[in-house]
C-alpha cells in the first residue's frame, strides 16, 4: 500500500507545500459545519442560562433560549443537536420513571425545537443518569446495575422521545441488548424511520467529569460505571460492540471519548464504514478551553485541529461543543 518513494532528490516532498493552493490540491480531508452535532444542555425556567463552570463558555439554557440558540446554529450549517436535560433533583428516583415522562424536560425541548426549527435534527440522549436517584445509567438494585430491566426502563424511555418527535436517539447507556429491543419497540409502535446512533464503544473515562455537572448528575453518582462502560485498555472488544449493534439496528456508531481513542475511530471506520463518530467529551472540551483562556494554545488554530483530527481518523462527523465557534471559523 504504503510506496516507497524514490531517493532524494527525485523525491522532495515539501515541492507539493510550497504554497497555499498546492497544499490545498492535496489536502486528505476537510471539515465542515455539516460535520458537527452539537451537544446542549436544557434547563427549566424561562429566559435562564446557568454557566456551567467547569465547561467555560457553555451553559445550560431554558427552553425559549435553547431554542433560539439552536436556531443560530442551523444558521451556521450545523445539521444537528444532542439534548441533555438538567433534571430537578425531585424528580430523580430509583425506578426512574421521570425518563419515559411524554412531558418531561427533554420531551418538551425537543417539541418546542421541532417546531419552532424543524430542518435541524433532534438527537436524544437514551440513558437513565438524569432521572436516576442513584447517579447511574441504568436501574440499581442491591448495588448492582441490573441489565434487562434496564433495557426494559430504556425502551420506554426511547418511545417517548421518538414520539417528541426525535429525529436520533443516543442510547449512552451500554447496557447489552438495548439496541435491539429499543429497535424492535420502535417499529411497533409505528416509528420505523427514527435513526439509532449507538453509543456502541464507551469507555469508563474520566473525562466526562464536567458533563455530570452540567447535568447534575455527579453528586447523585455512587461508584464508578465500569461494570457497563468499556476498559480504557481494550480495543478488539470495541470492533465487537460495534458488531453487535448493528446487528440488533444500529444506523450509526460513535467511539466515546474522542481525542484519546482516535485509534479506535480508525479501526472501527476501517472495520465497518458506516456512519461513524466520535464525542469530543466535556473533559476534552474542559482542557482545552483552560489552555486557551490562558493563553497556553491558540484557540481557533487548536480548536480547528482537534476537530480535524476526527476526521482524519475516519469519523463522518464529530459530538463537540465547540461546534457553533468552529462552523463561525469554517463559514469564515
Ligand atoms: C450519560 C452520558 C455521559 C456523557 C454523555 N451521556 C456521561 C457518563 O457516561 O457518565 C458524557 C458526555 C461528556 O462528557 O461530554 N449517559
């Protein structure tokens, strides 16, 4: 595959980066604002927008904000959003039956988006940690995280997204089976043209460490997710989660974190090519933000590479919540 170019100086390869238009002939790959999802945060309250600190820059929004903020980004190209609800502390409870409320937070959100900004896409976040009283993404029972009446928890929760009218569910939850049944659910209930894009390789990172403030859900969270989220030390395992989910219906497959698992964006893009893409995590986000607000990266060249680093990698988009600054960079 790889030839062997001919000695020096038959062979310079700096002749074809001599200039911008000769760098730009050859470039491998670009990025596009039609490349990004962008993920939000969704409060109750009107006219609210809580900062969240250790995500500078990003903040959780009420609805009639949300909305308007995700019409800027529609604006700029961007062809989706990914919905996650700050959930009131008194709706979380064991069983968590607030997720699968057709008037719950994120229900609500993604009916007022729908309506008032229809040609974006909705993606929906299918996992229990916001409802759930102790934290964890799926239900907890004598301290164990109990799978299928998780999965059972899920589906519910999944048919009432569908019906908000999601155009993407997000099922983060890595609980096994979930694929399958929220599929077979679906297509009973008469959604059969609403896309799955599975959190299929998941690591146990602590990088989502702002995520769950910005959610609310770090206070609430007993243990650690290892016995469901993946070992930060595997790689073949992830080629067979992907495997599994499209098997039971997956559309699309994400690898979570981004940055440090760039090597398993390739293998599963080289493995499967569909649809793929990674998350460029809170903790991702968090780093990077503190070095440019110190002056320690340049923002918009850093910001620009991260996310090309994706694709490069052999991802088709990127989960980021740099997303409306770097579609403001590529819109020039
Ligand atoms: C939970 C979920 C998490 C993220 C997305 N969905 C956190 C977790 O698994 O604990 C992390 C996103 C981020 O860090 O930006 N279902």
């Amino acid at each position: 595959m790889a030839q062997v170019p001919p000695p020096f100086p038959a062979t310079r390869l700096r002749r074809l980066r001599r200039n911008p238009a000769l760098r730009a002939l050859v470039r491998e790959t670009a990025l596009t604002p039609a490349d990004l999802i962008w993920p939000v945060f969704v409060c109750e309250g009107r006219a609210e927008r809580a900062p969240i600190a250790s995500m500078p820059g990003v903040a959780r929004l009420s609805i009639d904000l949300l909305v308007e903020a995700v019409r800027d980004a529609a604006g700029l190209g961007i062809p989706a959003i990914c919905l996650f609800p700050y959930t009131d502390p008194a709706l979380k409870s064991d069983l968590c039956e607030e997720a699968w409320n057709p008037d719950n937070l994120s229900n609500r959100a993604t009916r007022a988006i729908k309506d008032a900004v229809p040609q974006i896409a909705v993606m929906t976040d299918v996992a229990l940690d916001p409802y759930n009283a102790a934290g964890h993404d799926g239900i907890v029972r004598d301290g164990t995280i109990v799978n299928d009446e998780s999965v059972e928890a899920l589906v519910r929760m999944a048919l009432a997204q569908a019906d908000a009218g999601a155009d993407i569910l997000g099922p983060s939850d890595m609980m096994d089976g979930r694929i399958g049944a929220i599929r077979t659910a679906l297509e009973a209930a008469g959604h059969p043209d609403t896309a799955i894009l599975s959190y299929a390789a998941k690591y146990a990172s602590g990088f989502y460490g702002p995520f769950r403030d910005a959610v609310g859900a770090s206070g609430a969270l007993k243990g650690d997710k290892k016995t469901y989220q993946m070992d930060p030390a595997n790689s073949d395992e992830a080629l067979r989660l992907v495997a599994r989910d499209l098997a039971e219906g997956a559309d699309m497959v994400m690898v979570k974190p981004g940055m440090p698992y760039l090597d398993i964006c390739r293998r599963v893009s080289d493995a499967f090519a569909v649809p793929t893409y990674a998350y460029q995590v809170s903790g991702e986000y968090a780093m990077l933000s503190a070095a440019f607000d110190n002056g320690w990266l340049a923002r918009d060249t850093v910001m620009m590479e991260s996310l090309l680093a994706f694709k490069r990698a052999g991802c088709d988009g990127i989960l980021t919540y740099f997303a409306p600054d770097a579609a403001r960079v590529l819109n020039g």
